[in-house]
C-alpha cells in the first residue's frame, strides 16, 4: 500500500498554495480506530487523482452537531462559530466531509451563522471523479460480491443524497441490493440524535440489531455504509448476530480504495 | 313550509356552532409562537396541490391509499350534491336542478352514486383494519379510550351517511316510476341513477307508495343531518385532517430535513464573542426561555400540526426506537401537543380568556423525559407524514428545555458535552492529538 500524503491547510498557506478542498475529517475519523481507516481510505482516493486538497489537522473541531442534536444549542453555536472563524481565516469554498454529520450540519447549520461553502459528502466526491474521469473504477475483490447499501439519515431522508453513494457502487461489478427499508423509507442505525453516546432507553431491542438483522437478511457480502456512526452500529449489529465472518462492513470509500488496490 | 323553517334553523345553527369552534380552534393555534412561513409561494402551492390534494404521500402504502382515495374522492364530489340539497331544503322543492340540468345531471348524481358505493366498501375496510384484522399501527397504547372510539365513531358516521343516500334515492327512483315523486316529472320513467334505479326497484319495489314516502324523508333528513353532526364532530376530532391537511401543507418545511433550526436567541449571546459588530436580533431586557416547555413554547406551525394529525400511526410505525420497543412515539408526540393545547384553550374559556397556571405543562405531565431522550433525528416520523407533520421539531424544542433550562439531560450526554466543551471531540481525546492518524499506520 503506497503511504499517503496529507498536506494541513497550515502548511499549504505557508507554502503560498491554495488548496482547491478542503477535507473535513471530522471527530470520528480522527479519532475511533475503524473510522481512520475510512479516513485514510478518502485520503487514497485524493491521492490517487492527485487531488490539491489539505485537511485543517488540529485546527479542525467537532462541527457541534452531538451538542445540537442532544439540545445544547448554546455548545453547538459555540463550536459552530470557533470553527467559521477557522474556515473563513482560511478563505475555504469548497468541503468535502468523510462524514453525513458534519456534512449536514456545515452545509445548511453554518450558513445562517456566517459559514457559507460549498459542501458535499465523500460519496459525492468520488460519483464526481468517476463522473469527471479522474477515477477509473474497476470491480477488484467485489466483482460479483453481493452488496447491501444502507442510508445514512443525515445523506439520504436528511439531503436527499440517494443516488451518489449507490452510482459508486455500481462501478464495482458487484450484486446491489435494496433492503426492504431503503432510501427515504431507510431505518436508522440507531446512532444518531447523540444515541451515539448514551445508553438506550428501555426497550424490547437495540435499533442497530434490528437493521443489521435486515441487511443480513440478505445475506450479503458486504454492508456498504456511508457514515461512521453507521458504520460503528451495523458492525456491532453484525458481531450481535455472529456473521462478522461472511458479511464485513465498509464505507463506500474503503470499497473504492480496496477494489482500485490503492 | 315547516319543513324549510326547520331546515334553515338546523343550517344555520349548525353553521353558528361549526364557527364558534373553528375560532376556538384558530385562537389555540395562535397560542404558539409567531414565525414568518410564507416564502416561495409557488412550491409551497405545487407541495398543497401533490400532498393534500393529490395525497401523494399516501401511496407509500397502495391499500390503505386506494381505500382512503374512495372516501375522500367521494366526500369531495358529494359536496357537489350538498348545493342541490341545501337549495332544496330552504325552498322546499325536490331535485331542482334536475330539469334544467337533465343529463349532466344524471351523471353527476351517478358518479356520486358509483363512488358511494366505494366509499361503502372503504368504510367496512377501515372498520376491519381497525377492529378485526387490528393492524399493528392502528391499535397501539396510545390510541387506548377516546382516539380508538374516535376513528370508530367517524367511520360509522360515514356508513350511516351512504345508507341514507341510498334510502333518499332508491326510494325516490320507486316513487318516480310510478309517477308519485316531488320530484319534477319530465315524461320519463326514471331518474336513471346509476346505481339507485336497479338497486332501488330491488329492495322497495314491493312497498306502497306512503311508507316509500317515508324511507324518501328519513334518507334525505337522515342524510343532511349527518352532514351537519360531522361538520360539527369534525373541531373534536382528529377528521379535523380533512380541513387542516391544505394549510398544514402549504406551510410544510421546504428545506432540507437534516437542517434544524439555529436558536437566534442563542445567537444572540454567542455571536457577539467572535463578530462585535453582530446586531442582537432580541431587546437585550427581553426575558428569554430556551426550547419547548409548554404550549406557547411551541410556534403556531407545530400547533397546526397537532390540529392536523389523523393519528394514522404511519410515523410510529417508521420510528427505529417504538420499532424496538421504546416509548417514544411520534404520533404520541403530536396527540399529546394537542392534547395539551386544547387542555389550555378550556383553561382559558373557563377564566375568562386568560390561561391561570394548572400546574401542568407539556413537558413532564404529557411528554416524559423517557420518550425524548429515545429519538434518533432521524426524520423518519416526517418522511411518513401524509400531511407532513413534523414531530420533531417539538422533540428537539422539549431536549433544548431539558438541556439549556432544566441541566437534566442522562448523564453519559453531560460527559458528552464537557468532552466538546474541552477536547473539541465528544470523546476524551486530547485536541492536540486530532491529526496523529495522519502519521499512523
């Protein structure tokens, strides 16, 4: 595996260059360990094309979407507005997010608040560099594989981002899927509205269970994600069901990356 | 001539008190909060014309959507009739319309005939999805006692209502054939109404011309009085829908679901720290109140909202925590706001216009801690909506108050918000280590 190259937006400044994106990593995909690699897998991708981006490193920090979502508009606003100030000192236009989290919540929270971009997620990123000609996508270990795609709430029902996570996958020569419950009739994965964070209340099952069961229904290959917080439930709902042998769960960049041997 | 005064008294009493109630409906609205809804004109029509008219949002679900389309189509045509009828009622003559319309006429009153029988057959569906095959949305906790009696109460309504239709009529083809109708007699020998002259001679052909007379009057007084007791159930009843889906509709949110509102109160006090030119939007000696604990917390949006569920379930039955048990339940959410609302609407006719504190409030006494802190924003409840309610909104308004006016968010949030405050991360992680994985293997 080439080792990957990751210019900070400090860096590229100081060197008198204009990056023409910035990737917003996000807290996940900085931190949790099954994130970075997803993290690292986008970074491969932007490599790859040769993509002029930077990230902002320790510069970054959590868009407050937990803090809004949990009702605490006050820490949301707060970390809303240290970050605006971040991106505008740097005259950012254009985000790429490896998360739907952050993308939502930098696309249609920030404006009002003085941070006006033009934002989309990974999976948009990468429909547009196939779409562009700028990434060649062939089958790789996938072709024939039989794949479910789950929808991230804050992409799909959220933005109605549907078709871009699934145009990609269609490169790949592989079986896509629908579960029952897709697009903007998709289940959440029980994450998100910071359920990230907390117990569960009381209950007869645990939502994550409850759609990993459903995508397992199927029996695929792989559970293609577009979120980490996805990512971190349908794993977990897997393990719950014992079938971490037979069915793996990727983000649509790891797929990407994987298939292209980057 | 007794007949007309009776007629006009029971319309206009009926109109009086239907107007009473309608106000009290829009003041309980106004009880919420002011919001300027009404940008882009244009889509919001097209989304009133493709969502309550053209009930798109129904056809997620093709059998309850087919059924439904039968009773409203042929509530919606009937109107039609109800001209004819309220003319003929304050005049006292029979089928005026029918001479000078002649055949137009006969087609219409068929076509309402036809979907009748549709409507019929949705009624008896409905009252089987409710009652025996007990489908799962429909028969949950929350619709336990009056909202279970409601929806049964309505459907009845609607049964009795198309009986009536066909006694008026099927009697009245009988009498018509042999010459004896009110109705003017223009040399045929049927009213050739679609349904009503077979089914008609059927069921009466064997009666005398008196007691067909009869069953012609208890149909027709039958009919209208029904129409007059539903406009009048309909400001205590979740059918409120039927009214309420138009506007509820027009001011449906046009923005992108993931996109919550930004509190500009909150705006206010945060702003100024980085932007000092940053004009406050509110009168700095304003008391404020952050998020929902009660009724006037809420706007009028939400309010119309509640007027407006039909307690359908469709939401319920898409939200991944009540899927897995949990207690929250958005349709809960919307009976309980309104509920609460109309709880304070008595309060108020009871002290002269003016809310007196009960001790009660939304937050708490109807919604429980349990069922808002379950919710994943996941947008699922308002995706379903078949006149785009919007549940949580309220939810979001309810976790604000929690958070922001009461501290009592569960206690993993609070780890969860001092991690933020701190590390810039909703996890214990040093800030200054956010780039390592750039060096990690």
């Amino acid at each position: 595996m080439n080792s990957i190259v990751v210019p900070t937006m400090q860096e590229k400044i100081a060197k008198g260059e204009v990056p023409d994106i910035l990737f917003w990593v996000g807290c996940s995909g900085s931190f949790d360990d099954r994130a970075k690699k997803i993290t690292k897998a986008i970074v491969r991708i932007l490599n790859h094309v040769g993509a002029n981006f930077a990230v902002l490193g320790i510069e970054e920090s959590c868009t407050g979407d937990p803090a809004k979502r949990a009702g605490n508009e006050f820490l949301f606003q707060m970390q809303a507005m240290q970050n605006i100030t971040v991106l505008n000192g740097y005259d950012v236009k254009k985000i790429v997010t490896g998360c739907p989290h952050c993308f939502n919540t930098i696309k249609n929270e920030y404006p009002e608040l003085g941070g006006k971009y033009e934002v989309i997620h990974h999976t948009q990123l990468v429909q547009q560099l196939i779409d562009e000609g700028k990434l060649k996508v062939q089958g790789g270990e996938f072709k024939g594989k039989k794949i479910v795609f789950h929808d991230p709430c804050y992409l799909g029902r959220g933005n109605d981002v549907y078709e871009a996570p699934r145009d990609v996958i269609s490169k790949l020569d592989a079986e896509l899927v629908e579960m029952k419950r897709s697009r903007a009739n998709g289940l959440c994965c029980g994450a998100g509205g910071a359920q990230m964070f907390k117990e569960s209340e009381k209950g007869i099952k645990e939502v994550n269970n409850e759609r990993a069961e459903e995508a397992l229904s199927h029996n695929p290959d792989v559970i293609a994600v577009g979120c980490p917080f996805c990512n971190t439930m349908m794993t977990d709902g897997v393990k719950h069901f014992n079938k971490e042998d037979k069915t793996k769960v990727l983000d649509v960049a790891e797929l990407i990356a994987s298939a292209n041997d980057l | 001539m007794i007949s007309s005064i009776i007629f006009i008294v029971l319309l206009i009493g009926s109109s009086v008190f239907f107007y009473l109630n309608a106000k009290k409906i829009r003041r309980n609205i106004l009880l919420g909060k002011d919001i300027y809804i009404n940008d882009n004109k244009a889509a919001r029509l097209k989304t009133m014309v493709l969502v309550a008219l053209g009930q798109k949002k129904m056809f997620n679900r093709p059998i309850p959507a087919i059924l439904h389309l039968f009773l409203y189509v042929a509530f919606v045509i009937t109107q039609i009739e109800l001209i004819e009828i309220i003319y003929d009622g304050i005049t006292g003559h029979h089928r005026s319309f029918r001479p000078a319309l002649g055949v137009f006429y006969t087609f219409t009153v068929s076509f309402i005939e036809i979907l009748s029988v549709l409507a019929f057959i949705g009624t008896i569906a409905f009252l089987s999805r409710r009652n025996l095959l007990k489908v799962p949305r429909l028969v949950k906790s929350e619709l336990n006692g009056w909202p279970k009696l409601d929806a049964n109460i309505i459907l009845i309504m609607e049964f009795i209502l198309i009986c009536f239709i066909f006694m008026m009529n099927g009697a009245d083809e009988v009498l018509y054939s042999r010459g004896q109708s009110h109705a003017e007699n223009l040399g045929d020998r049927t009213l050739g109404l679609a349904i009503s002259s077979h089914l008609g001679p059927l069921i009466y052909g064997g009666m005398p011309d008196a007691g067909l007379h009869v069953i012609e009057r208890i149909g027709w007084w039958g009919h209208i009085i029904m129409v007059f007791s539903f406009l009048n159930y309909l400001p205590f009843s979740k059918h409120l829908h039927i009214l309420l889906a138009f506007p509820n509709t027009y001011y449906s949110n046009l923005k992108p679901k993931g996109q919550f509102k930004n509190l500009f109160e909150v705006t206010d006090v945060v702003k100024p720290n980085f932007d000092p030119s940053y004009q406050p939007v509110l009168d700095p000696n304003a008391t404020i109140g952050f998020g929902v604990k009660d009724i006037k917390d809420l706007t009028w949006k939400n309010l119309l909202d509640a007027y407006s569920c039909t307690e359908c379930g469709r939401c319920t039955a898409a939200c991944p925590q009540n899927i897995t048990g949990k207690a929250l339940s958005p349709r809960k959410i919307m009976m309980d706001t309104r509920d609460r609302m109309e709880e304070v609407g008595r309060n108020m006719d009871k002290n002269g216009g003016t809310f007196v504190d009960d001790g009660k409030t939304l937050l708490g006494d109807y919604i429980k801690h349990e069922e808002i802190w379950a919710c994943n924003t996941c947008n699922a409840c308002v995706q379903e909506c078949p006149v785009n309610i919007d549940p949580l909104t309220i939810i979001m308004g309810l976790r604000q108050q929690l958070v922001l006016e009461q501290s009592s968010a569960p206690n993993e949030l609070n780890g969860m918000f001092s991690n933020l405050e701190n590390n810039g991360a909703p996890w214990q992680f040093s800030p200054s280590d956010r780039a390592n994985w750039i060096n990690e293997n």
